[in-house]
C-alpha cells in the first residue's frame, strides 16, 4: 500500500475528516497524503464505498457527522490497525485483512446454517469490498 506522490515523495497512510456539501463530517477516511506537497487523494481501495455513502446522501443531507468506518470494511480495518496519526503498519493490515476475512466467512457459514438468505447477501457483498484489493505482499 505504497504510493509515491507526482513530487517524488512517499505518500503517507492517515485517516481523515472528508466534508461532504458543506453539511457532512465523515471522519475516518484513510487518504495518502504527501508530507512534502500536502497533496492528498483517497486511497483507490475505499473510493467504491465512499461513492455509495455520497450516493445514500443525496444533494441535501442534513447536517451530520459520521465515521466511515461504519460504511467501509477497509475504514474499519485501517481504524483498528492503530491508525491515529501514525503510520501504518502493512503487516498488521495483513493481518486485520485475513482476520476480518475469517471471521465473515465463519458468519457466512452461520448464516448459512440459519438460511438467512439476506443475511449471506450482506456477508458476501462485505467480503467482496475486501477482496477486491488486497494489498501487495
Ligand atoms: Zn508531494
């Protein structure tokens, strides 16, 4: 999950506050950002679920705030990494990533057994945002 910036720097890993229309704080949203240059872009793995999230907003939320990590398996993976303010660490993502896989397929599987079929939908749906994009090993 390394990213080198157009400046030549090594972009950082951080959670952040992303303003949406003004109105909606949505904490938690891991960006990389260049501690040369200041620039800063979402990371390619959370765009997907950042889209949906504006998406269920519509043109005139009411004035909120919420944590993206309630919306993005990564957000929540990255929050649980230990990511206030330090840098990641790629093993223990590694590690969360597989963890968090582990566990939704148990759930799948209890799902599964209980013929929850809307349930296994979700599952399958969270288990395919983590797959899409695992990161370099
Ligand atoms: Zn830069």
């Amino acid at each position: 999950m390394r990213k080198r910036c157009s400046c030549g720097s090594e972009m950082k890993i951080r959670l952040s506050t992303v303003i949406y229309s003004g109105r909606v704080e949505i904490d938690d949203v891991p960006i990389y950002s260049c501690p040369a240059c200041n620039r800063s872009e979402v990371i390619p793995e959370v765009k997907q679920d950042l889209t949906g999230l504006i998406g269920k907003l519509g043109d005139k939320p009411p004035k909120q705030s919420l944590s993206f990590s309630e919306w993005s398996e990564w957000a929540d993976l990255l929050l649980q990494a230990g990511m206030g303010g330090k840098e990641p660490d790629a093993r223990e993502i590694e590690r969360l990533v597989e963890e968090r896989v582990n566990d939704l397929l148990d759930l799948h599987l209890l799902a599964q057994s209980l013929n929850d079929a809307a349930w296994q939908e979700e599952l399958r749906a969270r288990l395919a945002r983590i797959a899409r994009r695992m990161p370099n090993t």
